[in-house]
C-alpha cells in the first residue's frame, strides 16, 4: 500500500507540474523518479516507479482493486465548495479539483465514478495553469526551493531569476567556495 501511495504522489506532482506549469522533457522524467526512489525508501517504500511506464504497470496491477467509495465524493465535495480553505475563491478551489482528477487515468476515474462533474473546462485549464506559472516563478520564503537555497549558501531567489542571472550567481558562490583559506576553516573548528 505505502509503494501505491508513494507512485500515485510522485506521478500526480510530475505530471501536474508537466501539464500546467511547464514542460518536462522524458530526459527530465525518468531523473525525478531516480532522485525520488531514494527519499521514498527512507520511509518504508519498496517498489517506486523508475518511470511513468512504471507507474502505469504497477496501476495496472492494481487497479482491480479500486471502487468508488462515498468518502471520495465527500472529500472532493468539501473541496470544490471551498470549505477546506474558505480564504480562496471557491471557481479556484473548483478548478484545483478538477485539474487534480483530470491526471488520473481514464480507467481510475471509471473505476471511481468520478464523471463529467469533474471534467477540467478550458477555463479551469487556464486558471490553473495561469496560477502555476505565477507561482513557478515567485519566490516564497519558507518553501523548499526557497531554503535549499539558503541552505547551500544562495540567495532565497536563486531558483527564481534568469538563467544569465543564476549562472553569475553561481560563478560568484563556486568562486566564494574556493578562495576560502583552508588554514582558517581549521582554525574556525
């Protein structure tokens, strides 16, 4: 159950960031599912995914096994009407879930009954991608990419600004990390 999880999440992120915000090349694909497998066995994960053809074999095997289920229309609903987060605007939270159930396989939202309800319009389509972009290029601190960099000693806004802009940066860090006097570094421990 932990190895469906871990691949139902590694493939709905990557497909969501593929489908509306930018691109991911096959190239790109199969290097997230390898840097991924190592974080997911950390926490009891057996089999992930190497690739989305992974993914779908392993759903595949599965998918006998799925139902519809009321809690699923519960959730979904709660959703749509805005009560999980009643600070957005409700056509926002309706598009989310609609753009979220429009990366399941066909044969899942058979299997679940998620039907025309859930059907993602060009409009969803574009809000959700018009959101994806803002925020793919918006520096927030307190997020992942924001701290990795700071961590790393770059500023929070790394990921952030053009690729001229990160490759001076970049020049300057690696230039900053081997001009340190060694001597120093061992004094300082």
């Amino acid at each position: 159950m932990l190895d469906w999880v871990s691949a139902t999440a590694a493939y709905g992120f990557l497909t969501a960031y593929d489908r509306f915000v930018e691109r991911v090349s096959e190239a790109e694909k199969v290097q997230y599912y390898a840097e991924a497998a190592p974080g997911a066995k950390l926490y009891g994960v057996q089999n992930s995914p190497l690739s989305t053809a992974d993914f779908f074999d392993m759903m595949n095997r599965l998918v006998h096994r799925f139902e519809a289920h009321p809690i699923n229309s519960e959730f979904l609903g709660i959703i749509m009407s805005g009560q999980a987060a009643p600070d957005t605007p409700k056509y926002l939270s309706r598009a989310m879930v609609r753009a979220s159930v429009s990366l399941l396989p066909q044969v899942v939202r058979d299997k679940l009954a998620l039907g025309p309800k859930y059907n993602l319009s060009a409009i969803d389509r574009m809000v959700v991608s018009a959101l994806g972009a803002y925020l793919n290029r918006k520096p927030i601190p307190g997020t992942p990419p924001y701290d990795a960099s700071l961590r790393v000693g770059l500023p929070g806004n790394f990921l952030f600004v053009s690729k001229r802009k990160r490759a001076e940066l970049l020049a300057a860090w690696r230039g900053a990390r081997t001009t340190v006097d060694p001597g120093a570094v061992q004094a300082a421990e």
